[in-house]
C-alpha cells in the first residue's frame, strides 16, 4: 500500500455489511500538514471520540500523520452508513480548525480556500474518504499493523509506540495512549 497513490482517493463504495470492520483514511485538503499541530489532532481524537458513541463503533487502531490519518473501526450495529460516520468525523474536525483560525488567525484561512464559491473552505480532500471492507481477521491485523508502522515509514519515529498519536502505544501498554481502544473486540486481541 501507498499512501501517496492508493489511500487518497475513493475506489469503491463502502458497503455496510454487519461483521466487516471498515479500513478508513481520510486525507487533507491538497495533502497540506493541517494535523501537524497538537491542536488539529485533539479536535480529531475528539471527534472520532463523538463518532464512537453515536455510531456504536469499536475503535481497533488509529494514526493521525501530519497529512492524513488511518482509522480501523468495527461497526456494532447490523445497519449503519459509513457515509455518516465519515462525515460526522471530519465535519467535526473541518469546523473547529476553521473556527479556531477565523478566530485567531484569519490569515490561515488562505491555506484552506479552494477558489470555490459553494464550499470556500476545505480542511479535508473531498468525498468521504478511502474506505475498505475488510472480512477476515487476517486482514483485519495485516491493517492494524500497517497502521501502527505508517510514522515509523514516515520517518516520524523509530517504533510505533513511540508516536503518541497513535493506537499502538495504547496497545503495548493499556492507558497510555489519548484514547481508549476496544481491544477485547479485536480479533487477536
């Protein structure tokens, strides 16, 4: 997988098939580095928090790069739409950096105008999202470590648990990354 090529662009409809955990990425806006700061990913972590609880959702691994972020959720219910779930997220996110920046710094704001007249502004790439069924358990943790590894690859750091904006440290020591994971839900887990 790549994430300059494969994971920024929709391929496929999501399907919503109960038991099918779902491999989401979600890219920002002309791949600028909008998470770069602390700020923009608590508003992420805190979103995907919200989303977690309203769409009844196991969270099983996240990452939040500078450009992008990976997310493995369970879905918990038998019918639910991931068109929601991804856009209760980064509607969530777009909002509160915009809003931090119209507030304190309206000059950001230039960094984030499209030219558009009907959507002015855009945190993220447009559409939803990559979104990937995945229905074996294999593949399920095949993902999870690609996940983990994403800053490692990235150059970020030198083992996973050591980028603190991700689930891998939360999964090497239970508490200790910024949000909880559901790993009694995992397949391996």
């Amino acid at each position: 997988m790549s994430d300059e090529n494969h994971l920024h662009r929709r391929t496929h409809r999501p399907q919503n098939m109960p038991g099918e955990a779902h491999f989401l990425t979600f890219s920002c806006y002309r791949k600028r580095s909008f998470l770069a700061r602390d700020r923009t990913r608590i508003y992420f972590l805190k979103a995907l928090e919200r989303a977690r609880r309203h769409h009844h959702f196991h969270l099983w691994a996240y990452v939040i790069m500078p450009n992008h972020v990976h997310v493995l959720i369970y879905p918990q219910r038998d019918v639910y739409d991931m068109a929601a779930i991804e856009t209760s997220i980064k509607l969530s996110v777009s909002r509160r950096a915009m809003a931090y920046l119209r507030t304190h710094n309206p000059e950001g704001l230039r960094v984030l105008a499209t030219g558009q007249t009907h959507t002015p502004y855009r945190f993220w790439m447009s559409g939803n999202g990559y979104d990937e069924n995945l229905v074996s358990h294999e593949a399920a943790y095949a993902i999870g470590q690609y996940i983990h590894e994403n800053p490692v690859r990235a150059g970020l750091c030198e083992a996973p648990e050591a980028w603190a904006w991700s689930s891998a440290r939360e999964w090497a020591q239970e508490g200790s990354g910024p949000i909880s994971i559901d790993r009694d839900s995992f397949p391996w887990g």
